[in-house]
C-alpha cells in the first residue's frame, strides 16, 4: 500500500521544512532498507540513484534545503534540488529533440536568452509597428512597452495559457486599453508576442516566456515524456509551495498519478513572488491530493500583534495597542533618520545588546543614498554590514567603463562613442597597480602601541589631473579612427612625469598593438579582445575587490552571451553589419544600464562572518531569515502596501482563479490589504525581541510621509527620549560603580 502523500500547512517558522527534511529522511531510510531486501533476494548490490525530485522557491532556499537535506541523511542519497523555473528550463533543453520534431522546428541546439538580450532583440524585431498610433498613444516609453509585453507572455507560459488568448485576457481586464486610445491595443500586443514566439523558435533562440509554454504545452502532455518522469521520479519534496507558478501543480499531479509520493509545504503569509508567476491558490488545490498537516508552534513578535494586525487591516484608522518591544526612531528629514537609524545600531552593538549578524534593515526600496550612507556610518564604526543580492549596473563601475572605452578605441568606426573624458578615465582605471600601505601606528585602549597590518591598495600611476591633461593634448578625434597620440604630442609632457609618462605609452602601445592581430585575424571574436585586456591590465585580479571581480565576472559572461547569440543569428539570417557595428550595439546595451551585476553567493564553511543586513522588503521576505531586531526604514512610506518592481504588469489577470471581469481601482485596494497583512505578518514572525520603525515626517522627495503604518508609528514607543534614558542611567551606574571602588 502506497503511503498517502502530505501538506504540512503552517505560518512563518512554525517548523514547515524541518517537518519536511524528517519526511526525506524517513524515505531514504525505506528506500535504503528495501533497496538491501532486493539486494539480498537477487545477491547483488543496487547502488542508490536520485528517485527523488526536490523543489525549493529560489536560489538562496534552494541551496540551503539541499545542504540540510545531505546533512540530514549524512551525505548518503544523492540530493537534486531546483527551483521550478530551473527544472523546467533543464528539461527543455534535455527533451529538445522531442520537441523540435513535434514543432517541425530545424535541428539546432537551442540557446537560452537572458532578460536583457531578450529585450535588445524584441525592440529591434517590433521597431517597425512601436510606431503605431494605438501603441504611441499609451504613454509609456519604448523600453516599457517592450518589457511590459514579454513580460505577458511570461505570465501566461507560467500559468499554462496559451499566448492566443493573452488579447482576450488583457481585452476583459483591461477595457480603458481599447476604449481611450485608438485601434485595438490588445490586439497589437497579441500580435507582436506571436511574431516574437515564432520568430525565436525557427532560430532556437529561447526565452523564459517561451520556455514555459513549451513545457506545459507540448512537453508535459507528452506520452513518451511523461513515461520518462514517472520513471525517474518516485517521490517529489517541494518546499514554499505558496511561490510556485500554477504549471507546477500539473506537474505534481501528473507524478502523484503515477504513483509518487510527496511531501509540500505550504505557507499562507509568505506569497512572495505573488504577482511575478506565483498562483499560490491554484497550488494550494493540490492539498485535496494529500493528507493535511498543520502546524501552530509559531515563534516570533508575530504571536504578540496578531489581534493588532487584523484590527488594523479591518480598520486603516483603528490606532493599535503596541507592546514595548515595538518601538520608534522619529526625525524630521530622511537624513536625520538614516545617520539616527546607523548610531542606534552602533550604539546597542557596542554597549553588547545585540550582534551585528542578529540586526536586520528592512526598507520597502532602497534609494543609493540610504544604502551608502548606512554603509558608510556602520562601516566607519567597525560595524560590517552586507546588502542582500544588491545589483548595480554594469555600467557603474569605473573598470567596466574603462574597458568598453578600449574596446572603442580598438575596433574602427566607433569613435562617436568615445569622449575625452572617457579616454581620462580609462587612462586612470587602466593605471591602476596594488601597492602596500605601511601600517599606522596608534595607541590601543590599554596605552600599548599597535601598528596596523600592511593591506594592499590600488594606485593609479595616471591621477585624474595627468589623465586630463593626457585626454586634452594627446587624444586624437576621429569618427573612423581615434588615436592615442605619443606623449611628445603634448609640448610640456614633461609634466607628467615618469610613472605616468610609462603607463601612458603602455596603454597606447597595446592599443596599436591590438589592432595590428585584429587586421591579421588572429583575434576573431570581441570576447578575446576583453580577455586579453583583462590579462594585461588586471591580471589574476587578486588586488580587486569582490564587488569588482563580480562585475568583470558578468561582463566576460555577458559577452559571450551576446556574440552566441549574434553567431545564431547570423547563421539563420544574412546580417550584413560589421563585428564593429555589433560591438557598438553591445557598448549601448550596456551604457544603457540594463545589466546587472548579481554575483552567485560563495558558500562558507565553518563559521559565518557576522554582518548586519540591509535588504528591501522583496529580498528579506524571500530568504526566509531570522533576527533578533528587525529596523524598518521608512516605516511612514507609502510603498509598504505596494508590490513596486515585484508585481508585472497585468499578473492578477493570469491567475487561475481569475474571474474574467475587469481589474477595477477597487481591486487594486483589496489587493494592496492584503499584501500589507502578508508582509507585517511575515516581518513579524521572523523577528525575536524588538522592532524599530524608522520614521522621517519628510521622505526622499521632501513630501510628507502619511503611509498605512503612520498610525502604528504614532503608537509606538518613541525610542530618542528613552535611549538617552538609557544612556544617561549607564552613565550613572558606570559613576558610581567607579567610585565605590
């Protein structure tokens, strides 16, 4: 008799997934047991093959589970654990030929898109109909024009519906689209996203979007395919199954019909990726399948606020009763709150209140400005402190400009994308060599005298004045052909002086030297261009920082991503532009800063460096944590109820449960409700002794802040007046502690 499959139902931390790694520990050891009986019976030893499918809601999760998971059975089952878009994209590819062969599609390797080619690619296909007036009139620019329509098609691949219905949906939700701008909007919309789907499956070229649709269209249905599944999986362990996209519920069913067991977990407060591909209510039907755990043992401030939370949802005015574990730091500008927000945490740290790796700041965005100057005040103060999964453009960093500078200089006709101040700047970046910086002396707080340790620093032989000058006198313009003129161009080169002078001349002597192999063919592809740049400039780069050698990391990866990408297309269509004119395109894609640098986490062994964190609500909720104090920037901010850069536009017209009625402002509100119950919930629950709400009367904009938490910072404990209590009162038992001895 088959053991009947669980759902184990619970709120934030109340010991879901530790449930689950019991029930993966239970199954492995009945596997193992049966898989000796047959071993014994037959006199010959079957070796233990993954026969479990493991899912988990993201990256971060994803690794954590599989480490406790290995941990949980001493390493001795094999562990494949994925997300839902990472199995899914896994098994396209591997089943590629069945589908090509089902499509009529020419047999070629199919190439993944990332998100920014996919855009670069769709703009310049639809460049022709953007124009249109029905299209103009909507009034938002090209690049969200073309962001918003690929990310419908995304929407409905990850809710199994075909891309032929997608003018219908948008049609009945969205009726303002063909009533206030001439032609039908949702008509043009349907017909881009179909020219895009075929235009992209006769060159192999595929998208998330497009991935998918052929998964849950034509992959999963599949006889031979499905046979294969069943074959390879017997059991499935998803973790967050309230984050999943609704395809994955076919999936699942399909296996618990062919026998698997399987284990879920299921969280009504979490809901994170609700509105980027989760459908959590359609999942939640798959608890009709199992047998239903729930578990109640919930931990956190969560327990304390919950009457306060539903009164509050009830009622936006209802003035809650807090308890003194929620607290306040209120200021009059942002700035003020951000350094005031920085000394509390320095002072509680230093005064051994709390550990820096058990302080979280949660903001629901985080502008530059708050990052670097949390940063700054904690760094300064011997605090670390680590933002979580920040992403910068590419184009930020000083290297990445230095070396698309280069490789202006390098191939011809590129020479309206080089300026002087440009050429100043790669003179200065490309300079740069580690030096030692002697240790300072200074005295300890015992009188001993301390030197610091020696720790390398980058110097640039060219400083911004020299480089300047060097740009001014000794940069030729040309639009073909710019030069680096010798450095007796300048008639008082003299000035520069040797370091410069030398670095100068080998910075220019490389350049001539490039293109000297270039003209001979001896480097075929751009991507060898920057490698060997970087060997020459950078080295093994063990003098870069880590956020540096991330962002050269993404460059060489987004690089050969573009250049596949171009060779694909050039053998399924003749391109009669120049690889000078594709590198132009590729030094716009990233002047126009829509790649990030998101370097994969490093896994640590052993002990964890402890670091405060500074994340958006977004990124918090997602890695699932814990602190004991949690600050919440900018509790006031109107963005609190907001889904912001987390919602795609139209996600609620492709959920499942969807109504077919129009999407009204009403709606819209409901929704908001509820997503600010699912967060002050989730936030409390992952925070053990105290929460700070930061509030500053005037925001980033110098606008008055009345968001829907204002009324939970009027009833909270204002923290100023009763730190300097606290202080004054350390003070004084600090006095008299020294004069009673």
């Amino acid at each position: 008799m088959l053991p009947s499959s669980i759902w184990i139902i619970g709120l934030t931390r109340t010991g879901k997934t530790t449930r689950l790694i019991d029930e993966f520990r239970q199954w492995v050891w009945e596997k193992r047991r049966a898989s000796k009986q047959v071993a014994r019976n037959s006199d010959s030893a079957q070796p233990l093959t993954s026969a479990i499918l493991v899912f988990a809601a993201n990256n971060d999760n994803r690794r954590n589970l599989a480490d406790r998971l290995s941990i949980s059975v001493r390493g001795s089952y094999p562990v494949l654990c994925k997300t839902p878009l990472g199995f899914i994209c896994d098994e396209v590819t591997l089943f590629w030929p069945l589908l090509f062969e089902r499509l009529h599609l020419k047999a070629q390797f199919p190439l993944r898109l990332r998100p920014e080619t996919e855009q670069e690619l769709a703009t310049r296909l639809w460049r022709p109909k953007l124009d249109q007036e029905s299209l103009t009139r909507l009034g938002i620019g090209e690049y969200q024009l073309v962001r918003r329509t690929l990310d419908l098609l995304q929407l409905a691949g990850a809710s199994g519906i075909p891309v032929e219905d997608i003018p219908a949906i948008l049609a009945a939700g969205f009726p303002s689209l063909n009533e206030s701008v001439s032609g039908n909007v949702s008509h043009c919309l349907g017909e881009l996203l179909m020219e895009w789907r075929q235009w992209c499956l006769e060159r192999g070229l595929l998208s998330y979007g497009i991935i998918y649709e052929l998964y849950w269209r034509y992959l999963l249905p599949d006889p031979v395919y499905q046979e294969h599944l069943s074959r390879r999986y017997q059991a499935v362990f998803a973790d967050d199954t309230d984050d999943y996209p609704a395809i994955i519920r076919d999936l699942c069913e399909l296996l618990l019909d062919r026998g698997a067991f399987g284990v879920f977990t299921y969280n009504r407060d979490g809901r994170v990726r609700m509105g980027l591909n989760a459908d959590p209510d359609y999942l939640a039907g798959l608890a009709s399948r199992c047998r239903i755990e729930e578990l109640s043992n919930a931990s956190g401030l969560g327990t304390d606020l919950g009457n306060a939370i539903a009164q509050f949802l009830d009622d936006p005015t209802f003035i809650p009763s807090l308890p003194p574990s929620v607290l306040s730091i209120q200021t009059i500008s942002r700035a003020q709150l951000l350094r005031k927000t920085a000394e509390t945490i320095i002072e509680a740290v230093e005064a051994g209140e709390v550990r820096p790796e058990e302080i979280a700041i949660i903001a629901p965005g985080l502008d530059e400005i708050a990052r670097y100057t949390l940063i700054e005040i904690l760094s300064s103060a011997g605090i670390p402190i680590e933002p979580l999964n920040e992403q910068r453009p590419l184009i930020s960093s000083p290297l990445i400009r230095a070396l698309l500078t280069l490789l202006a200089l390098v191939y011809p006709g590129l020479g309206r994308l080089v300026g002087r101040d440009l050429v100043a700047e790669m003179l200065v970046a490309l300079s740069q060599k580690p030096t030692d910086k002697a240790g300072e002396i200074e005295n300890g707080e015992d009188g001993e005298i301390r030197t610091n340790k020696r720790r390398h620093r980058l110097v640039p032989a060219i400083d911004p004045v020299r480089a300047g000058l060097i740009a001014d006198y000794c940069y030729q313009i040309d639009p073909e052909q710019p030069r680096l003129l010798p450095v007796e161009t300048f008639s008082r080169w003299d000035r520069l002086g040797y370091r410069a002078t030398k670095a100068y001349q080998e910075i220019a002597a490389w350049i001539e030297e490039t293109k000297s192999l270039l003209q001979q063919q001896h480097l075929t592809y751009p991507v060898m261009v920057l490698d060997r740049a970087l060997k020459h400039f950078v080295g093994n780069g063990a003098h870069l920082p880590y956020d540096c050698l991330s962002a050269l990391r993404e460059l060489m990866e987004t690089a050969q991503h573009f250049w596949e990408v171009d060779r694909r297309l050039r053998l399924n269509e003749p391109i009669s532009s120049s690889v000078a004119t594709t590198v132009a395109q590729f030094i716009q894609l990233l002047r126009r800063g829509t790649i990030s640098a998101n370097p994969r986490p490093v896994s640590s062994f052993g002990k964890k460096k402890g670091t405060v964190t500074l994340a958006t609500i977004f990124q918090y909720r997602s890695l699932r944590s814990f602190h004991r104090w949690q600050f919440w920037l900018d509790a006031s901010s109107h963005l609190w109820d907001k889904g912001g850069a987390a919602t795609l536009y139209g996600a609620p017209l492709f959920l499942r449960e969807w109504s077919g009625r129009a999407w009204m402002p009403e709606n819209e509100l409901e929704s908001d409700r509820e997503r600010l119950g699912r967060i002050l919930r989730d936030l409390l629950g992952r925070v053990g002794e105290r929460v700070y709400l930061c509030h500053s009367d005037l925001g980033v904009n110098g606008t008055e802040q009345m968001g829907p938490l204002s009324v939970w910072v009027r009833a909270s404990r204002e923290y100023v007046a009763e730190s300097k209590a606290i202080k004054d009162d350390r003070l004084r038992r600090e006095v008299y502690r020294n004069l009673s001895q």
